[in-house]
C-alpha cells in the first residue's frame, strides 16, 4: 500500500480530471500520480471539494456531487484509488492544495468519488426547444435550437432520423420523412451553430430525454441540418349539414383527398368518428347511395385496414398515400350521431 509521507507535496496529484460525463465539467473524478490516473474514495467528499475541481478545470459552479460509479463506463480493476480522503475549505485554487489522505484502505470504485459543475463550453447545451425554419410550413425546414433565448443551427454530424422522428413528434407533425445537410445557400442559417450530437432511440417524447454528448470537429453552416415531417394527419367530413357527415376528405402533403371505400366497414367508421370527437358511427355507408357526391382531386388513401381501437385514422393500414384502383365513385362517406346526441 501507500506509506504515508510526511512531506506535504510529495505525492500532491499533478492534475485533474473528470471522465465518463456528458461534458469535461462532470465525471467520475480521476487524479494523476506518478504517470498513473486513479480514482478517489468519496469518504467526506462534499460540495466544497467539487468547488476546487471546478475551479481547477476552469469549469462553472458546483451543481452536485453525484457517484462516480455512476458514470459509465466504470474504472477498470487495473485502476488504483489513490486518495482515500480529501478535506478542502472550498476556496483552494488546485485539487493539490487541500489535505489529502493518501492512506488507502477499504475503498473500492464503487464509492468513487465524482464532480458535476457547470459546462462553460455554452455551445453545448440541452436543447430548451426546437423548430424548423424557412420551409414550407412549421413541419418542414432548416433545424433551430433555443437556449437563453438565443436560436442556433444544428450541425449534420450531430443528426440523424431518430433524432429526427423526436422532432417530429414535439412539433406536433407526422412522420418523419429525411433529414439532409443544407447544401445550398438558399437553405442556411446564420449565427451560432449548435455542436451537440443527440443521441435518440427515437420513442422519446422531446429532445430532453435523448442523450447529449459534444462534436469534436467544427461546423459551418454549409452542414447545417434540414429535415421534413409529414403535415400532421387531418381529417374532415365534407357536404353534410354538420361536420358530423359528409364525404371523407384526407390532408396529405398540403392538399386534401379523398378516400376510397374498398374494404372500408364499421371499424373504420368508428375510428373516423372518434378522431372527429363525433360520437359513434350511425349507420354503415350504403356503397350504392351515395348522399354526398363525389370528390375531386387526389384519391389519398385505398384498402384501409382498421382494428377499431386507433386514435387516428393515420395509425390503420392502408396502401401507399396516393395508390389506389378508385375512381371519385368509390369516396368514402361516414355519418357519426352529432356529438351532443
């Protein structure tokens, strides 16, 4: 083991460092002696330690002192715990000049001591909203973060179609369709450029709960991400007296459509009915009378398979958006009972 010495510096670490974080500013703590990194037991590790390391890495304030076990991945069983105490007033400048307690015994990593401190590499930051600008509509555009009410481009590099389906999904839109670097000047932004790279499984609700970690390589904004949502799935019943009945119309890429009635029943009809908040389905619609007309335009959706229990019509199966052996005689109408019924 390590013998105690006398002399104060003798075995002082020459430096610092915090590994395993989401940023250089928190980690496990590991310290280097003699050429070898190593962790410290966190036997009386408080706040005022942090503050040091803080300090010493030029990192912001304390935020807490979480387990260094916590970090992934753990220290290896190769790595020593050099430091079994160490007992700061807090105002030090290095991690060096608070007494440290280099008789180690009965400390394993997994009471490593760890550090979390402000991240002052402000680039980096998790993402307090998001949208997309300069497109045709808010689903579609360039990709914009916020922090401190500040918007900032987001690298390529850091990007990807699981990030993108979170987007999608916070914004309120459909699916999400491709996500591209803006090439052309025409699509650019300008300002500060954001250099996280999310790293989702793309389930997750918003981009608070992805992981976040930096990119190493600068951007420009010639990387900067473009991405396209679905329009977010409308419906309406048409040429009814209420928006009750009518004759079913999609949105679809901006424009609205019919919808053909092969294979279309009363599951169908019910799910129509829900989505519209427009009670129960009130009869099956009679295939040979047609109340209201037909429709003009795209022929949106054909062979839709419902199981009933869908939120939205846009969950049931169906062909392709727009693939369909239909013709404007086939348009599917659907009659709910009123809501107020």
């Amino acid at each position: 083991g390590l013998q105690l010495i006398s002399h104060p510096f003798a075995e002082s670490p020459t430096k610092v460092q915090l590994v395993g974080g989401a940023h250089r500013c928190e980690g496990r703590v590991e310290v280097e002696h003699n050429g070898q990194w190593g962790t410290v037991c966190d036997d009386g590790w408080d706040r005022r330690d942090v503050a040091v390391v803080c300090r010493e890495l030029n990192c912001g304030a304390v935020i807490q002192t979480p387990r260094g076990a916590s970090y992934q991945p753990p220290a290896s069983e190769e790595q020593r715990v050099l430091i079994q105490g160490v007992g700061c007033n807090g105002t030090e400048d290095t991690l060096a000049q608070c007494e440290l307690n280099y008789d180690v015994f009965d400390c394993s990593h997994e009471e490593d001591a760890g550090a979390q401190c402000e991240n002052p590499d402000s680039d980096l930051f998790i993402p307090e909203a998001v949208r997309l600008v300069d497109g045709p509509g808010h689903c579609q555009g360039r990709v914009e973060v916020l922090h401190q009410s500040q918007w900032s481009t987001v690298c390529k590099a850091g990007w990807n179609l699981q990030v993108s389906k979170v987007v999608c999904r916070q914004l309120g839109c459909g699916r999400a369709l491709l996500t591209h670097g803006s090439c052309n000047k025409s699509t650019q932004g300008k300002g500060p450029i954001w250099m996280g790279k999310m790293s989702c499984s793309g389930q997750e609700a918003n981009l608070r709960s992805c992981l976040l970690s930096r990119l190493e390589n600068n951007c420009t904004h010639g990387e900067d991400t473009w991405m396209e949502c679905e329009d977010p799935f409308e419906l309406k019943l048409v040429g009814g007296d209420t928006p009750c009945s009518g004759r079913l119309e999609v949105l679809h890429k901006g424009s609205w459509g019919s919808v053909c009635d092969d294979n279309w029943g009363e599951k169908e009809d019910q799910v129509v009915c829900k989505q519209l908040g427009c009670g129960k389905s009130l009869l099956p619609s009679p295939k040979t009378r047609k109340i209201y007309g037909p429709g003009a335009g795209r022929i949106w959706l054909d062979d839709v398979n419902c199981s009933g229990k869908e939120q939205s019509l846009e969950f049931c199966r169906h062909r392709l958006w727009g693939y369909h052996d239909c013709t404007h005689k086939e348009d599917v109408e659907v009659i709910c009972t009123d809501f107020d019924v």
